[in-house]
C-alpha cells in the first residue's frame, strides 16, 4: 500500500481509538504532503483570488512523500535536541513518541 494511503488509513484508525498523540502526527504530515501538492500562484492566477478556480495539483511520487515524512523526522529531531536542552523531559518524551511513529513508516 502506498505511504499516504496507509497513512490516511491509520488516521482513521488512530480517530476511531481517540489516540490523540497519533493523530496530531498523522494530520501533521498528511497537511505537510498535501501543502508540497500545492503549486505555486504566479501572476495569471493572481487575479482569480477570491473567485472559485480549479488548479491541477501536483503529483507526488512515493520518494516524494518519504522525502517529506523524513523531513518531518528531522524537525522532529531538532525539536527533541531543543526540549533536551531547556530540561523539558515530558515533551521529550512526548516528541520522541511521535518520532517513533514516523519512523515505522519508513
């Protein structure tokens, strides 16, 4: 199955267990895909704010969507370097759970 397919599925899971933490996670990085989707607007779209207009998306391929979880790893891991550093070990603990998750899906 795809990343982002499992990803989704394991959202839905996650939502049906009330797994907060997970949720967060998965919401996080699925936004994260979903904002790398996006295309830029350039000056002839400009003047179609505000009105209803459809723009193709990009598609991402499979090393695209990992490229991303792995970025998300690494914030991640900086933030966790952060947390070690002002002592705050529940959110340490918290972050490095949530590193925990990302990684099972590389």
């Amino acid at each position: 199955m795809p990343l982002r397919e499992r990803l989704k599925a394991d959202l839905l899971q996650a939502m049906k267990a009330r797994q907060s933490s997970t949720v967060t996670v998965l919401r996080t990085t699925l936004a994260a895909i979903d904002s790398a989707e996006a295309v830029e607007i350039d000056a002839s779209m400009d003047s179609a704010r505000g009105h209803s207009t459809e723009v193709p998306r990009k598609v991402l391929t499979e090393a695209n969507i990992q490229a991303i979880v792995q970025r998300e790893i690494a914030v991640l891991r900086a933030n966790i370097t952060t947390y070690e550093q002002l002592g705050s070990k529940a959110k340490v603990d918290q972050l490095q759970a949530e590193l925990d998750l990302l990684i099972g899906y590389l």
